[in-house]
C-alpha cells in the first residue's frame, strides 16, 4: 500500500501558481532567498496553491504575502509540468496587468523590474527557463 501511494504523489504534481508583472518593457523577476531550497536562482512570485484554492486566488494571496501588493490577475499565459529531484511541479503563469500598492520585497533575497530581453541572463529556475525564453523573444505577455 505505501509504495502505491507514494507512486500516486510522485504522479500528481503539485499545483503553483506565478504571475507576470509588467511595467512597459520590464518584467518583475525575484531571486530566491539564499536560505530556500535552490538558493539564489531567479523565478517569478507565487507559490503553492492551497488546498481547495482556486488558481487566481491563490496567486492574489502569495503576491500579497510576498509583495505586499493588491494584484489585478488577468488571464492565464503559460502552462507546465516539471519533475525536479526532490518534487514534481505544474506551474500555472498568469498575466497580472495591474496591482495596487508599491511592490516591497518581503521575502526575497532581491526583486527586480528587468529588460524583457535580457531575461535570459538571469539564472532561472530549471522549469521558468523555456517560458523565459519565449517571453524575451516577445512570443508571450
């Protein structure tokens, strides 16, 4: 029984939300936290969905938490799965056209508004990069 239960978690993933601030040709990118698991690499602010959370919700509570922000979530701009060494993610990127409040870093090692081109610089998480990649080649948001 243990075995096939731990089959099912490692075959359900689990579910984060992340959103994609823009301020004209810059987009919002935040550095770990040299204390969090894969220290210092870049991704987008988000988190995990909570249980019976719907996706919007839970990406409006953790940029609140995480940025101290009332954020406006628009539409769905990117979907995908990810099995890291130590978990399996399907992240769920959401355009955010509007918030309000002054974003303040309140758990990051750094927040920054970054040329769209030159996302790619940046040392993205394993699983943000092919959407880093489309979004500097201006394919997506």
């Amino acid at each position: 029984m243990h075995n096939q239960q731990l089959s099912m978690r490692e075959d359900t993933p689990i579910m984060v939300t992340a959103g994609i601030l823009t301020k004209g040709d810059r987009i919002l990118v935040c550095q770990r936290h040299r204390s969090d698991r894969y220290a210092l690499q870049w991704e987008f602010p988000g988190g995990k969905v909570q249980e019976g959370e719907d996706l919007k919700a839970s990406l409006k509570r953790e940029l609140a938490e995480e940025l101290a922000i009332d954020a406006e979530v628009g539409d769905e701009v990117f979907r995908l799965r990810h099995r890291y060494p130590d978990r399996y993610v399907e992240v769920v990127f959401f355009a955010v056209p509007a918030h309000r409040g002054e974003v303040r870093n309140r758990v990051f090692e750094a927040v920054e508004w970054a040329p769209r081109a030159s996302l790619p610089a940046y040392d993205f998480l394993e699983a943000d990069r092919e959407l880093v990649a489309r979004m500097a080649r201006g394919e997506i948001v």
